[in-house]
C-alpha cells in the first residue's frame, strides 16, 4: 500500500510542490528569521522559560497531591482485601471479563473500566446527541454527563486505593490555573447574589465541566489510553464532517435566521448533528490540527494521507457551516501550527485560501460585511448591538463584580429572566458574557486562566520537540487557541458537550507535553 501511494500521481503532485516551495526564497527567509529570534534576548529568554522546570513540580501543591496518594494508597492496604471478597465486587469482576470476551462490546471494554469512561468523554458530543436527539430520553439526557463525571471521580478514587504503590501526583501548571479561577468564581458567587438559585445554576453552568480536565488526567494511565483517545476524537470528528460535506451537497434546509437575502450565493449552512453552524464549525476548529498533526506523528505514507484526507474533511467542513469567525478561528490556528511543526503549510495555505476566495459563497459571505446592509443590520440586533447592550447593563450595576452569575447574556439568564429591567439575550461572546456577570475580576480570572493553559501548552510543545508527540501537543494546542479566538464571536462554551471536550483534550495535552513520563503505570 505505502509503496502504491509513493508512486501515485497525487503522491507526485506533492512531491513536486514541496521541491518547489523550496527553491523559492520563503524557507531561507523563515530560517532567517527563526534565526534571529531564537539569538534574541526574549528568543533566549523564553527558551528558557517554557524548557526548564515548571514551579508547580516543585511546589506545596504537588507535595500535597503526593502525600494524598499515599494516604489513598494506605487506606487500600487495609480495605482492598475486604473488598475483594465481597458478592458486589466478585460480581464485577464477572460482568467486566463478560463485556471484554463479547464479540459485540470487547473492542469498548478492552482498555477495561477507565478505558471505557475515557471513550465516553472521546465522544461526549455524540452521547449527548443520542440520548436528547435520537432516543429523546430526556431524564436520562439532563443529568447523564454529571453521573459520568461523578462515577469518574468515584473511580479515580478507587484507582488511587486499589495499587500496591502510590501513584505520581498529575500536578501540573494547567491545572492551578484552573484551580485559581474556581477559587475566585466561588469568591464571586458568595460575593454577588441578586437571585440566589439563578446565581447557582449560573455558576455551575459556567465551573461544572472544568472538572473534566482533572478527571481525564487521572484517568489516562499510558500511551494506549491517550492513543486511544485520540483516535476516538478524530474518528468521530472525521464522520461529522463527512455527515456535514454531504448536507452541503444536497443542500439541507436551514432557518431563514441563519442568512441574510442580501447574501445570494448562500443555499445552506451545514451543522451535522449541532445545534447550529457556529457551533460544528468550532467543533471542527478543535480536531483539525489534532488530525493533522496526527498524520505528522505517523510513519507510515498510507496512514499519513489517510489522517491528511480526514484534517481536509475537517476544514471542508468547517467551511461549509459559511460561518466567518470559524473561518477567521480556524486560519489563526493553521498558521500556528504551521509556525510551530513545518513552516512549508505556509506556502499551501496561500494556495487553498487563494482558492477558497474564488468560491461565491466565500466571497458572499465576506463581501457581505462590507455592505450597508450588514452594518444596519450588526446595530439593530447583531453582534455589536449585543455587546454594546451588555456593556451598559455591567456600568450601570458593577463594574468590578459583575451582575451576578447566570445574569445575563447565556442560556442560563435567558430561561431565568428574573431582572424586569433587562432585555435578555445572548452576547455572542463568551468573554463579554464573563465580564458581564463577573465583572473585571471575573474576566481577569478567566484571562490568567487561559494565558496559563496556552503557555503551558507552549511548554509541552518545547518539551517534546523532535519527538513524535511534538506534533501531537501542537495540534491539540493550535485547536485549543482556535476554539478561545472563535469564542469571540459566538459562545461557544454555552453548549455544554463543547466545553467537556475542550477541557478533555487540555487535560490530553498535560498528559503528553507535562506528565506523561511522571504518571505511566501498567493498564
């Protein structure tokens, strides 16, 4: 097979435009400049910075992960023995050797109880999708995610009692970070509470999934659980985009909302199984650099241009959901990836941007925010309306603590609309969504938060470089960075499944760029 690749015309075709790229004068100016900036004082400065050894490894934080380990691991010592002599737990370990010999579920159970939670937060859009959409098993649908996420922390428990040893602390510089802001989010949930109960589901709505990033590191044992993973992401992404390239084609129906008449050359919109364009366009933003740069990970051809031909699909996808912010979100993240593993993309992104441009509905949809159409339009109830009303409700209540958690501009304060005085509505902008209820010191958390997670991502990257998982930490980084650009012109964090899966690949790129060597044990 890799040989018949290596011979194909398409093969060829790349080939040659590589050689080509460099006889051009680009990739002697890229070194140039990579050059200069890695001889510079802030060159050096960062170099060392993201490659020496993160304060957190070496902190109280870590020291008391440890000692809690070992306390978990004592008390194991002492209740194991009982446990495993008990009806409950013979009958366990029955069902469990059931499900990994059944010819139907084995491939699910293989990896046994963690690799099978770990496959459900994989496909955490798909699950949400089958029990609310396709069974309409609404009990079941409500509260399903925070029964996985509790039997998880049940089990990540049980996975610390039940070891001979006690396991590596996961600390790491992500995850204080995101302590930091649950720590100021309570703060700020005590301090600003016009309407109790609306501030509650608010606040869980805006903390509740941040869990999941500690859960997934917990729960990924070795490089079989997060390949796994991984694979899972990308597979299922790869079919939802095929799904949503096949909506294009046959040019699926789509609420008027969704486009303007001013805007001919736009038939549809696609959106797979999401509840809009916005939101599968950010879906694709996520999993396209991580596909991409699985197929850099890979040594064979064969599985190369396979992953390359599911990343295309992705941005294939992405383009047809027409939306402008996934497209600006998903061209920043090819760039940084580019940046980050093989400045050669450079060169090929000019070419299929340059193509994208000549298509109508591309030239539609961005032509259109040039029009006088477009501008009246973005006053009377667009975007800008939307953020101009969220600023003037936040100054005329408190600029410092905002109005409050689940207040304004999310799901929770629409279907909660407990101020008489305020027109509800969504923002369209996760950022000023925060600033809103939270105020300057909520958003300023938040901003901390992500400048922490984006330079520990930086971090994995330097410490994996020329290793098969430089590629890897770059893609999920690069999506990761995608979906924060996109969030500035849709919430993206609203849909419940998006900020899960967001936080699950953060959690992905801990384990391979920070704690990968610190935490592998036997499956």
């Amino acid at each position: 097979m890799d040989e018949l690749l290596r011979t194909s015309l398409l093969w060829r075709l790349f080939a040659a435009l590589a050689a080509l790229y460099h006889r051009t004068f680009l990739p002697r100016m890229f070194a140039a400049i990579h050059r200069a900036f890695a001889e510079s004082l802030p060159g050096r400065a960062l170099r060392r910075l993201l490659g020496g050894q993160p304060a957190v490894e070496r902190s109280a934080y870590r020291r008391l992960m440890d000692r809690g380990n070992a306390w978990l691991c004592g008390i194991g010592a002492r209740v194991v023995p009982v446990l495993e002599d008990s009806l409950a737990y013979r009958i366990y370990r029955r069902v469990m050797a059931a499900l990994r010999n059944s010819l139907l579920l084995g491939w699910l159970f293989a990896g046994g109880m963690t690799g099978f939670l770990l496959f459900l937060f994989s496909s955490y859009a798909i699950m949400d999708y089958l029990l609310r959409d396709v069974l309409q098993l609404a009990a079941i649908a409500s509260v399903w995610d925070e029964l996985l996420m509790l039997f998880s922390l049940v089990w990540v428990i049980h996975r610390r009692v039940d070891t001979r040893r006690p396991l590596s602390s996961t600390a790491n510089g992500i995850g204080l970070w995101i302590a930091f802001y649950l720590t100021v989010g309570v703060l700020l949930l005590m301090t600003v509470r016009p309407a109790p109960t609306v501030n509650f589901t608010g606040f869980r709505a805006s903390m509740e999934y941040l869990a999941v990033f500690y859960l997934v590191t917990h729960l990924i044992r070795d490089e079989r659980d997060f390949r796994e993973m991984y694979l899972t992401m990308v597979i299922i992404a790869t079919v939802l985009a095929l799904h949503g390239i096949w909506q294009f084609i046959i040019g699926v129906p789509i609420p008027a909302s969704w486009t303007d008449a001013a805007e001919g050359a736009v038939r549809t919109r696609v959106y797979s199984i999401f509840s809009n364009p916005n939101i599968m366009g950010a879906y694709m933003i996520l999993f396209a650099p991580m596909t991409i740069g699985l197929a850099y990970a890979c040594e064979r051809p064969s599985q190369k241009v396979l992953f390359w031909l599911c990343g295309l699909a992705m941005c294939a996808g992405c383009l047809f959901t027409m939306s402008r912010g996934a497209w600006l979100a998903l061209a920043i993240a090819a760039v940084l990836f580019a940046l980050l593993i093989d400045r050669r993309l450079l060169a090929l992104m000019l070419v299929c941007g340059a193509v994208a441009c000549t298509l109508p509905f591309v030239r539609s949809r961005i032509g259109y925010l040039f029009t006088p159409q477009f501008a009246d339009s973005n006053a009377r109830g667009g975007r800008a309306k939307r953020w101009a009303t969220a600023i003037g409700y936040l100054k005329t209540t408190d600029p410092v603590f905002g109005m409050g958690y689940g207040m304004y501009g999310g799901a929770v304060a629409v279907q909660n609309p407990v101020l008489p005085w305020v027109e509800y509505m969504y923002v369209d902008n996760y950022y000023v969504k925060i600033l809103t209820e939270n105020g300057i010191v909520g958003v300023t958390a938040f901003g901390m938060m992500l400048l922490g997670l984006v330079g520990n991502g930086l971090r994995a990257c330097v410490r994996t470089a020329k290793t098969r998982w430089s590629p890897l930490c770059a893609g999920m980084l690069c999506g990761l960075i995608g979906v924060l650009i996109h969030s500035v012109f849709e919430s993206i964090w609203e849909e419940p499944y998006m900020m899960a899966l967001f936080f699950a690949v953060a959690a992905m790129l801990a384990w391979a760029g920070l704690l990968r060597r610190r935490t592998q044990e036997t499956a």
